[in-house]
C-alpha cells in the first residue's frame, strides 16, 4: 500500500484521450489515490527527462498518458533507468496498456498501483533494425491508413477523404511484403503484415487486400473498429524474421503506431524493453 509518492507525468496534448478535461480528471485521482503529480511534461512541444533528471528529482515512477508513440519515445529515452513507467491508457489504440493491464481504465489502474497490486516487469519487444516495438509493428503499403488516422485525429476534414481514397489505392494495388528468412506465407506477399510481441517471440499476421477492401466499404469505421480481426493468415510465432518489398522498393512501416523510415527489407528480432514497465494485470 502506497501512501503518498511524487510522479513525473507525461502527455501528448494530441494524443486520442488527452485533452484538458481527461487530463484534469486523472491528475485529480492520481492526487486523492496519493500519487503527487509534481510536473506534468507535454510531449513533444516539452523534451522527454532523461535517467539522470528523474535520479535527482528522487523519482522512481513516472507515468505516461498517452499512445504507443509517445510510451515508444519515452521508454527509448528511460533506457537502463532502474526505475519504472506506468504506462496509462490515453491514447487511440493503447495496445501496450492492454499488454500491461488488459483493458482497466487509468483511474482502475492507479488504484491497482496504490494498493500494491502491481509489479514491475520487462516485456518482449521487436526490434526492427535500428527501432523497437512493444506494441506492435505494422509492414507493407496499406498502412496508409495511419494518415487518415492522422488527419481525423487533427480534424482536417478534407484530408481525411485525400488520405482515405489514397490509403484505399495503397491497399489493393501497393508493393506487396513477404516473408523471405524464413519464409512464409504467400509467395507474392501481402499488403499489411501486423508484428505483435509475445511471450518469448512474436507473432505474425497477413492480411489480404480484398479484407482492406471490405473494411473500406464501411467508410471510415476502419479507424474505430479493430480491422485486426478481418480476413487474414495466421504465420507463425518467430524469434527473427526479414520481411522485403515484391519490387525492391522501400516498406512502408509504422512502429507502435509511428511511421518511420525503411528500406527495401527489414530484419526482425525479439528483444527486450529497456526499462522495468508497470503491470496490473494478469499473467
């Protein structure tokens, strides 16, 4: 049980569930359940603290309200910290608070952490060259849905169907990705590959143009509903995987949401997160 105990927060303001009201209303319960939210940083617009600042605050907590991106930075800049992040689900998608808590509001979360049923942990990771994922990656064309996902979130209306219309194009006549070492799946590839971390490896999913396609037929409610249960072929569970485009050409990619940039193929890896995270959930 915690009585009272000083955290750093960090929001992105852009982020799906960060606005003043949300943020209001969690550093409130954060302070009545007796974590003191002794400064709040605003990422990207404010730089992420280092080890070394957290060390002489006397900080062995900070806490993250944001999406996978933003936990992604973060968590990258707290490498080899021997404190811990509480990861608190303020995002679109919060795939990692999911891993980490299932599906617990913040407010269900920090009660977990002051009535000390929580404990520190090191997820499995993807390492994809020079980045690494704890949430997730997603490979190949028709990941130009994250720009529509982009434009609706900075509520540019006529984006939206620019981004939709072009990421409907990328989805059935993009440069497929396949699987090469080892190989699986179809020889002629994939538009949408999804990478997800699991315990001791990480599992593959391939998804095919024609469920981008019916997804799309529902307008924009591929962006709210979890296209990661539509027409796919399961590939397998791997510990290291190189993925390359069908033409040689560069892979589109987004790491924990995130685009980033690649070439003409992508070697996978597990790995590990380089800081200790808080779980509040099972297993």
């Amino acid at each position: 049980m915690i009585d009272t105990q000083d955290v750093w927060l960090v929001a992105n303001p852009s982020s799906g569930s960060n606005d003043d009201d949300a943020l209001e209303a969690l550093s409130h319960h954060c302070q009545s359940a007796g974590l003191c939210l002794t400064r709040r940083i605003a990422f990207p617009k404010e730089s992420l603290p280092t080890p070394a600042e957290l060390d002489a605050a006397g900080l062995t907590l900070i806490a993250v309200f944001a999406g996978d991106g933003t936990i992604n930075a973060l968590v990258d800049a707290l490498k080899g910290w021997s404190g811990a992040v509480l990861v608190l689900p303020g995002g679109t998608m919060n795939l990692l608070s999911l891993r980490l808590h299932g599906p617990r509001s913040s407010e269900e979360i920090v009660q977990s952490v002051v009535r000390g049923d929580a404990r520190r942990v090191r997820l499995s990771a993807v390492r994809c060259d020079d980045h690494i994922a704890l949430a997730g990656l997603l490979v190949g064309p028709a990941t130009a849905w994250g720009d529509v996902r982009e434009a609706m979130r900075e509520l540019k209306l006529a984006s939206v169907v620019e981004e939709t219309v072009a990421a409907m194009n990328e989805s059935t006549e993009g440069v497929p990705v396949r699987c090469t070492d080892p190989v699986a799946g179809r020889a002629e590839g994939y538009p949408l590959l999804m990478v997800t971390p699991e315990r001791g490896d990480f599992s593959i999913k391939a998804y095919h143009a024609e469920g981008m396609v019916e997804y799309a037929k529902q307008g924009l409610a591929i962006l709210r509903r979890n296209f990661r249960d539509g027409p796919h072929d399961d590939l397998g569970n791997y510990t290291t995987m190189r993925i390359e485009s069908a033409d040689g050409t560069d892979i589109p990619l987004l790491v924990d949401g995130e685009a980033v940039e690649s070439g003409a193929s992508v070697n996978l890896a597990l790995d590990e997160c380089g800081v200790d995270l808080i779980a509040t959930g099972e297993g």
